[in-house]
C-alpha cells in the first residue's frame, strides 16, 4: 500500500459544517484503513532492521548489557538484563512474540545487533501507529546507522503501510529522546501530566507526531543527510539535519 492510494485525502475544507450547523472535520472520503505492521526486513545503505528473534539475545546484551550500559535503560519499562539468558527471556521473547507490535533489532552494517525499535499502539482503522522502545547502545549513537534506522522505520509506516500518523513518547525527563524527535522532523504535541507508573516512579510523558502530508518534506530532509557526500572520511557529518518539525504550532 502506499500514499498514492490510500492518502486519506480531505476533500472538504477544515472547518465546514455540518447538515447541523455544526463545526466537523474534514471529510476522508477514500480512507480505507492502513495495513497493520508485518515482520519483514528492512534495509538500508548504512543498517539493516531484522524481526526481533532468540539470535539476536546474544549480540544485544554484548552491545547493552555492560554495567556501565544501565543509564541506557533508565526510561524503559524493562530492566537491564544480567545476563544473556535474562536477555532473552525478559527483552527478546516479549518483543518476538507479541502480538499487536513488532519488534525490530537494529544491525549496523557489517555488525551485529546492536539496538532495538518498536512499532506499537497500531491503529490500522485510524491509521495511526507509534514508534516506540529505541534502544541505541553507545556505538550506535549518534552515527548515520542509527538515524537511517529511524528513517526506514518512518518511511515504511507512511508509504509501504498507509499510516496517517506516527506517533513518538517519551518520558518528558528524557531529554534525548525529546532532541531526537525533533530533529527528525516530529513535532511536539505537548506533556500528559502523571500518564504512566514505571518501575515504582510517576511518569509524565511528552508526545510527538508526524503526520503522513508533512513526510515528503521529511524525507527529503532526511535523505540530504543520509546521503554519503555529507560525511567525511571519517564519517563525521558536514552538514546537521534540519528536519522540518513544529510547524503545527504546537507547544514545545
């Protein structure tokens, strides 16, 4: 399914009314639902995006499970695995056999797993899905593998699925997560006061969107940056990226 065909297209202006006199939105008169999310692979010039499976236990917890890695989990539901078994059985199986998500491990190229990333709260009748559980361990950070990831993620959901809306939370403590979301183009919706209890602590949560008519711009924004003329030889970016988020006026 792409965008061509299933674009939820208004074909009323906002603010018409109906046969009330009341204020209604716009009109979706070729709406028919997006496709709910599949466990396919997803690659790219820089990272590959596999289905979640029991072989991936092993390089996850070598990438995330150092002690000097527990900052990394801070925000999560989960807690940092001790182990490769507890790998497995608390973070990949969960992931792998859920139903109504699906689970991706990041592969950088000519690596092993070495992140995770979720689609979740799927929507198909709203056409609405979320991006959720990233997980970057240190040397995924703030390299082109691991915005591409998200990137394939975005535009697998807006163009492949025919999703409306994507979704990206964070606890509003997360700072990161924020300056992420942002510089990807989402844009800031506002905080959801006390909205989540994780492990034992109140959670405000910051909500972001991207919705699928701002995407080409995005995308284009994205593509510029990911383009290999925009790093040097030693792989250090020449030029930021400059995504187009917040032009929705939200707060934030």
């Amino acid at each position: 399914m792409s965008t061509s065909t299933n674009t939820g297209a208004s074909t009323g202006a906002a603010g018409s009314r109906n046969e009330h006199g009341q204020p209604v939105g716009p009109e979706l008169s070729d709406w028919h639902g997006a496709e709910p999310p599949a466990p396919v692979e997803l690659t790219g010039r820089y990272v590959r995006l596999e289905p979640v499976a029991a072989g991936h236990a092993e390089p996850l917890h070598a990438a995330l499970g150092d002690p000097a890695d527990a900052g990394l989990w801070t925000y999560r539901p989960d807690r940092q695995p001790a182990d490769v078994t507890g790998m497995a059985r608390d973070v990949v199986a969960p992931l792998a056999g859920a139903t109504g998500q699906v689970g991706f491990a990041i592969v950088p190229d000519g690596r092993a797993a070495e992140g995770l990333v979720t689609y979740s709260r799927v929507e198909p009748e709203h056409g609405v899905i979320e991006i959720s559980g990233v997980l970057f361990a240190r040397t995924l950070q703030r390299t082109a593998a691991a915005t591409e990831a998200l990137h394939l993620m975005l535009r697998h959901a807006v163009e492949d699925l025919g999703y409306r809306r994507v979704e990206w939370k964070c606890d509003a403590l997360n700072e990161p997560s924020r300056r992420a979301a942002q510089r990807l183009g989402f844009t800031h919706e506002g905080i959801f006061g006390q909205h989540l209890v994780i492990k034992g602590r109140a959670r405000d949560t910051a909500w972001f969107s991207l919705l699928d008519h701002e995407w080409p711009e995005v995308r284009a924004a994205h593509e510029r940056w990911l383009d290999p003329a925009n790093f040097d030889a030693d792989g250090r970016q020449r030029e930021p990226l400059r995504a187009p988020a917040g032009r929705r006026g939200a707060a934030g």
